[in-house]
C-alpha cells in the first residue's frame, strides 16, 4: 500500500511539474493544482493515518495516545486545501487578465499580439 501511495505521489508531482513547464497558462493553473493535491497526499501519508482510532479522547479510558487519531495531518491538509483554492482563484484571475491585456494567454511572451 505505501508503494501505492508513493507512486500516485510521485505521478501527482511529476505531472504538476510538467504541467508547470508548459507555455499556457491554463496549463500553469491546472501543474499548481496537481501540486498542491501531491501535497495534500503527502501530509496524509505522512500522519500514520489507521482506520478505526477514535477521534476524541473520552473519560474513564485510559490516555494512551497510540489508540486515538492524530488530528495534526488532517488540520494541515484542511488549511492547505483552504490556501489552494484561494491561490487558483487569484492566479485564474491574473491569467484572465493578463490574456486581456496581451491578447494572448502565453507565459513565456512570443506570440503575443496573434491571439493564439
């Protein structure tokens, strides 16, 4: 199963970087996006995540932490998901933008002008 998981990482980032490399911005967006699932796979893999751990500690059973979930991983996850949405939406509006200015949605500056 870790092999599972670190493989759909490792596709996750290698296509979000591939993605970032590309001369559209559409592209740029959807590479950051895919980062950003990488890395919310990441934490989670990283938190020991078991199924079955209690959630909330309860009075009269013994503390022992071993037995319970670690809500660590899953705060950072639900804050990186807040911060990612927020990121695609800015950057979806400088891409908008800029393709109004420019007349074209490129990145890396040629052809600008042609519309293409």
């Amino acid at each position: 199963m870790e092999l599972l998981v670190a493989s759909f990482i490792g596709v996750l980032t290698a296509c979000g970087v591939y993605l970032l490399l590309r001369p559209r911005t559409f592209e740029v967006v959807l590479g950051l996006t895919l980062l950003s699932y990488a890395v919310n796979v990441f934490l989670f893999a990283m938190g020991r995540l078991r199924t079955g751990a209690e959630p909330l500690l309860r009075p009269g059973v013994p503390a022992d932490l071993a037995h319970y979930a670690d809500p660590l991983p899953q705060a950072l996850v639900l804050t990186a998901i807040v911060i990612g949405f927020a990121m695609t939406a800015v950057l979806l509006v400088i891409a908008l933008r800029a393709r109004a200015a420019s007349g074209s949605d490129r990145v890396d500056g040629e052809g600008e002008g042609d519309g293409s």
